[in-house]
C-alpha cells in the first residue's frame, strides 16, 4: 500500500490530501471526489463569488428573508453555538468590520467610524427560521469563513472513509482531519509554523485519528503609525484584539478544534490560555513572548 499526495488550492488556502491506498486509481477517484467537493463548498459560501448563498443573504439585509438548505441552516446554528460558548466573541456577522480595518488602511478609525459599523454587528439580530434567514439590517453581513473550512474537512474525511480510505490526511490550510494512523501504523507528524519565523516549526504534533487545527493572530496584521494590529477584530468594541500569536487544538472533529483555537484568539492571552483549560482538550499556544503552553505536540523551537 502506498500514500499519494494531491495538492490544490480552494477557499484562499493551499490543500493537501495524502491518501493510502493499493492502487493510484483509487487514491485518484477519491482526489476527484474531495476537491469537487471542495470547490462546491466554496463555490457556495464564499463572500467574493456573486451567485453564493453568502453573497444573496448579505444583499438582502434590511430587504427580505432569503431561503436556505438544511446544510446552511446546520452551519448557521452551529455558529450560534460558538456565539454562545465564547460569550459574543465568536460572530459570524462581524465581517463588515472589514471594511474598517483593511490592508489600505493608512489611520486609525474615528469613534464615529467604529459606531457605523458596530451597529450591524451581533448575532443576536439575526433572524432565523427552519429554512430562511434575514439580516434586518441594511449592510449587515454574514462571513462563514470562520466555521466552513474546518467543516468541509470534516465532510472530506467522511467521504474518504466511505469509499474505502482507511489511512490518510486531509489539509484544508490548516484544518487537518485524520483518516487513521500511516499504513505502518504509525502516527502522523504535523508541524506548528512558527509564528514570527514562518520557514520553521515551533512544535511537532502525532496523531493517529481525529482533527488538528491551528490559527494564528501573526497571519495578518495592519502596520499603522509604526504600530502592528492584527486582523482578529473584538466583534464588541471594532478593535483588534492582542490576544495568543497562535493556537492548537486536537479534537474528534476539526470543526470543533477550528472553533475553539478561533474562540482562543479572540480573548486576551491569559483568558485564551484559561478557556482552552477549561474545555479540557489538547491544546498548543504561543504568546506573545513565545511562551509555548499545554500538553499538546513536542516543542522543537523556541
């Protein structure tokens, strides 16, 4: 049995799928299948194509409830959920903050500037039904860039499974969901980047099962005034938030794992550090001094 490796790009990220299987002609039919299903995904949920269902509910706000599926409807209560574990910091609908704080951006924002687009944000003014949602606010949007991609790996996974994949890795930028142990049996190594030396890794993580996920506060960031903010925005005050530089998380599911090292970030580093005890799963974090915390993966760098 050998492992195959595809490699593609999809939802603003470069993927990998490393698959185990007798023959290339399997590995092959499930690539088809995986980065289709991708492509669907992202074809559906991206905020930059036109015809998505993200793009008709946020052109919609303050007009007209929109329909939706029940895969929407699943995404949508879900990131309720998040909503309600973070305490308001996790909210799909604090995208529009994006468009105050931006790579074009040469000054800080003014408090009227903040008001403006603080008051269409919250989760809680969105209104939802079985099969339709309506953002009551003109201007108001939805960004499902936060819950999705950690999904599609989840579904990725699953269809790997059932079409006789029983060792491999599906990589969605990050969001790693695992189809058993190596063909020897043994576990699979995955490499934290650093977060301010990009060519390196700051630890090593094995898995044989389940899903790793890890974000970093370092990806992006603002320079304005000789001062760095970065792009994870408290969806409460429209302020970048200084919270861990980066988060790990093992969990059964990488959409799980995605939502909590998200969750992480957006807190200040001693609460990021405290929630992630407090949920009880593995977990690797980076402060802001390169402190590494937790009892998940093998410190390799410092």
């Amino acid at each position: 049995m050998e492992t195959y490796q595809f490699n593609f790009q999809a939802m603003g990220c470069p993927c990998e799928l490393r698959l185990a299987a007798a023959d290339r002609s399997l590995a092959n039919e499930v690539a088809v299948i995986c980065t289709s299903e991708t492509q669907r995904f992202e074809s559906k949920y991206s905020r930059y194509l036109t015809d998505s269902v993200t793009s008709r509910v946020n052109n919609a706000s303050g007009l007209h409830p929109v329909t939706i599926d029940p895969e929407v409807a699943a995404i949508l209560d879900y990131s309720g959920v998040c909503y309600v574990q973070s305490e308001g910091l996790f909210d799909i609908t604090s995208g529009v903050l994006r468009q105050l704080w931006n790579k074009n951006m040469r000054r800080l924002p003014t408090d009227s500037e903040l008001e403006f687009y603080l008051d269409k944000v919250g989760w809680k003014k969105v209104e939802i039904s079985a099969n339709e949602v309506f953002l009551p606010i003109k201007g108001m949007q939805l960004d499902f860039g936060g819950v999705v991609k950690e999904y599609v790996a989840d579904v990725l996974a699953a269809k790997a499974r059932s079409m006789g994949i029983e060792h491999g890795l599906i990589n969605l930028g990050g969001d790693i969901c695992i189809i058993g142990p190596q063909p020897d049996g043994t576990p699979w190594s995955i490499g934290i980047t650093h977060p301010t030396e990009g060519n390196s890794a700051i630890a090593v993580i094995e898995l044989s099962e389940g899903a790793v996920t890890t974000s970093g506060g370092y990806e992006r960031y603002f320079d304005i005034d000789g001062l760095r903010y970065s792009h994870l925005i408290n969806p409460e005050t429209g302020w970048p938030v200084e919270g861990l530089l980066s988060a790990s998380v093992a969990a059964p599911t990488s959409i799980v794992a995605g939502s909590l090292t998200s969750i992480a970030l957006l807190k200040t580093p001693e609460d990021g550090i405290r929630f992630l005890e407090e949920c009880a799963t593995p977990y690797f974090a980076v402060d802001q001094q390169l402190g590494c915390h937790g009892n998940l993966g093998e410190v390799c760098h410092a």
